[in-house]
C-alpha cells in the first residue's frame, strides 16, 4: 500500500468511523430520537424543540451578544 492509498483510505475511515460513532451514541442514549431525527429533519432543525426547560442552561446560547 503506497502513502497515497493509505491517506485516501484514512480520509475515508475516519468519517464513517465518526458517523459510526455518532449514530451508536443516539441509539445508546434515546433510540426514539433517532426515528425523529430521520423521519422529520426539520423538527429536529427548529431550536425550540426541547422547550423552555433547556433555555436557561449556560454555555447552549447561539446569541452572539451573550459571548
């Protein structure tokens, strides 16, 4: 195997590896969520899918004036 084929082989592993990753985590945590996030994206996109319990939590905040 040259160092060309090897690089590319890496640039293929360590995403599926990373997905592969993800994925487990999701069904480890909430298999539900999982049917959610594949059936509707879009809900899963909306940031007010969790409710207002989550909003206060520090550090989760996308408004830039809070930084």
């Amino acid at each position: 195997m040259t160092l060309d084929t090897a690089l590319q082989a890496l640039a293929v592993i360590i995403p599926v590896a990373a997905l592969a990753t993800v994925v487990t985590e999701i069904v480890t945590r909430d298999p539900r969520i999982l049917w959610e996030i594949v059936t509707d994206v879009r809900a899963m996109a909306r940031p007010d899918r969790h409710g207002p319990a989550n909003s206060n939590r520090p550090g989760r905040s996308t408004d830039r004036r809070a930084a």
